[in-house]
C-alpha cells in the first residue's frame, strides 16, 4: 500500500513538507516499505487518507535512505515504524501513556484510531496547543519497552 501515499527519500524532501504544510497536520510515518509492520500501517495510513485530505497530509519517510539518518537521530527513532505529526512546521507531542511522547511507535489497530488521533491532533493544535492527549484507550496503544541512555 505505500505506492497510494507520497514517499520522501531525502532530506530536503523531508524539510520542504515540514515547512510547506500550512494549517494542516502533517503526517510522517517513518519506516520500511518492506517490513510487514509498516505495510499494515501504509495500509490503514493509505484508507483514511482520503477522510482525513481536509486537515491532515500523509507522507512516507525510508529509513534506508543515507539523507534521513539525521532525522533518525534527531528524533531518536530505534523502532520502526514511528509516526510523526507537525502542524505550521512545529513538532506536536502526544500524551499516549506511553514514555515518549514525541512519536507514535507501532501500527494503529484500525482506521478509526488513526483518524481520532489526527483530529485530536489537529484540534490541539488549532488551540495553540504543542502536546495533546491520546484519545484512544490505553489498551490501544502500543507498548514498548524503550531504553534511554543518560549522557
């Protein structure tokens, strides 16, 4: 399902959505087109594309590239696949329950979730808000064990 949704291979790419995706979310999953998990992903991402077209824009991000290692590490992306979310090129935080609020990991168990969550996103961020709170049960979200290292 990832040849439905815009792929961005450079970093370039990558900056030019960020900055040019005015009074709407932008959505970066950063993944795989390979890996399986991503492609359940690419899948539900492909579905509500069109449902979410009025206030959100999705784009695929690969990790392969050598160009998007600076965004690997910017964001401290170690599992894949990771969602991202700006809006008028500001990163915008999730409270999912999770450690990191930076970033989605995992998959989303249905359409409905990820659409929920892009509205929630888009209606914080309307209000000025930068972090916003998960709307979906805490048994949907995905739960990883994150390791963080101190300097």
């Amino acid at each position: 399902m990832s040849y439905l949704l815009p792929t961005v291979t450079t970093k370039e790419g990558v900056d030019e959505l960020i900055l040019n995706t005015i009074d709407s979310v932008l959505v970066l999953r950063v993944g795989r087109a390979s890996d399986a998990v991503c492609l359940q992903l690419d899948d539900i991402l492909a579905k509500a594309a069109r449902e979410v077209s009025k206030f959100a824009t999705i784009a695929l991000v690969d990790v392969d590239s050598e160009e998007i290692q600076v965004y690997l590490k910017y964001f401290d992306i170690t599992l894949i696949p990771a969602t991202l979310f700006f809006f008028n090129a500001e990163h915008m935080k999730m409270d999912s329950g999770t450690p990191d609020h930076t970033k989605w990991i995992g998959p989303f168990h249905s359409k409905q979730d990820f659409i929920d969550v892009v509205e929630t996103i888009y209606r914080g961020a309307m209000k000025g808000k930068l972090i916003v709170t998960c709307p979906l049960p805490p048994e949907r979200v995905p739960k990883f064990q994150l390791l963080y290292k101190e300097i």
